[in-house]
C-alpha cells in the first residue's frame, strides 16, 4: 500500500467529542474508502495507521490515542467509543439511536 492513498483512505465521518455530564458516550467514526483492508491501532504497534489526539485549546504535543488494532474492510465503517464507565451497547444504541453492531464497536 502506498503511504499517501493509505491515508487518503480513510474518512472520519461522524465525530461526537463532548457530550453533557460524563463523558462515557463520545466516538468518532472512520471509513475506509478503499478497495485494501486497512490495520488502526496504537502508535508503536504494526497497524497501517496511528491515531493521535489533540485538544485545540493547549498548547500539549499530539497524544496517541490507546486501543486495540483493528483492521476496517474495505468500504465499512467502525465507531471508537470512549467508555470508560463500561456502558452497554445497547446504552449506546439508545443514547444515539442507533443501531450498531458489536463488531463495528471498538471501547
């Protein structure tokens, strides 16, 4: 895989960063728009792709961002979901009112 369509592969299309009270219910989601099985996983691991978080308002360098690699398939979708308090998916579901998967579900 080429570096530069390797990123260009990917999409985040829907990101929900801050929600009122805890934060057990933010995600961000990443489509892989290409034809090639791309690996997402933790800086320092073999995943095709590094996650680095940044929050706009400090002045603190990129952080990785920690989980597990996963590998999205071509032309899917996977949701990473902060849930620190260990919610359920169907809490998910319902506070989003959506209709996930487990498999689509990274914690």
């Amino acid at each position: 895989m080429e570096y530069l369509n390797l990123h260009h592969s990917l999409l985040v299309t829907e990101i929900h960063p801050d929600n009122t009270g805890a934060d057990d219910y933010e995600f961000f989601e990443i489509y892989n728009r290409s034809n090639q099985t791309i690996s997402v996983g933790t800086k320092g691991t073999d995943a095709n792709v590094h996650l680095l978080f940044r929050y706009p308002d400090d002045n603190r360098a990129d952080r990785p961002f920690e989980l597990s690699t996963v590998a999205i398939r071509p032309k899917q979708a996977y949701v990473f979901w902060l849930n620190s308090a260990r919610r359920t998916l169907d809490e998910f579901n319902r506070r989003h009112m959506s209709t996930l998967f487990l498999v689509k579900l990274v914690r």
